[in-house]
C-alpha cells in the first residue's frame, strides 16, 4: 500500500486524491515542517517581506536594506517601497523606516544612484 508524504516545504497539495504537490503560489509561503500545507492564502507573506513562487519560509525573502513594505502579499523585491526622502531604513525585512535621517547624512542607497 501507499504511505502519504506530506510535500515538502514550497510546495502544497490542497485535493484529497492527488499524487503530486504544486508550487506555493507567489504572495504566499508554504512551511510544511509543522502541519502540511492545504490552502496557501491561509499563508500570506508577510510585511517586510516578499514571497516568489516556491517560498518555503514566511522570513526567507526580507524587503531589502533601503526599502521597507507596510503591505502583506508582495510576490517580489520591486514591490518593496523605497526609504522616502529624510528617512533610513537600516536593515532588511523592515514594515516601516528606521527613522528620521539626522541633519548633514544622506542615504547610501540614493547617493549610489
């Protein structure tokens, strides 16, 4: 007889019956390491972050330093805001900028530009 396998993380299986797991869809992220993974918008990715089709983790793909995300669901890093003028956004995965940049600094993301 046939043992199930739950699917390995990234992927999911949301039909009784079938054999094969499909990919976790952009804007979600489908960790099987606990319960397996059946509907993946009960998984959105979340702020200050982006999830690409096949995202294992809910902290695998961090809105990179420089940008920030207040929004959930992003499918990739072009989706992730760029720091406004006046303000720092220090590390990666950030929901909001760090802070006020001080007086006579500039932002080393836009003086690469």
């Amino acid at each position: 007889t046939d043992t199930p396998a739950k699917c390995s993380s990234g992927t999911y299986q949301g039909n009784a019956g079938r054999s094969a797991c499909a990919s976790c869809p952009a804007g979600y992220y489908c960790d099987n390491s606990g319960t397996a993974v059946a509907t993946p918008s009960d998984f959105p990715c979340p702020v200050g972050y982006y999830c690409p089709t096949g995202t294992q983790l809910a902290n695998q793909y961090p809105c990179p330093i420089g940008t920030y995300s207040n929004a959930s669901v992003l499918q990739n890093s072009s989706q992730c805001q760029p720091c406004a003028a006046g303000t720092y956004c220090a590390t990666s995965g950030l929901s909001s900028p760090s802070g006020l940049r001080n007086p006579g600094y500039n932002s080393v993301r836009s003086a690469q530009r």
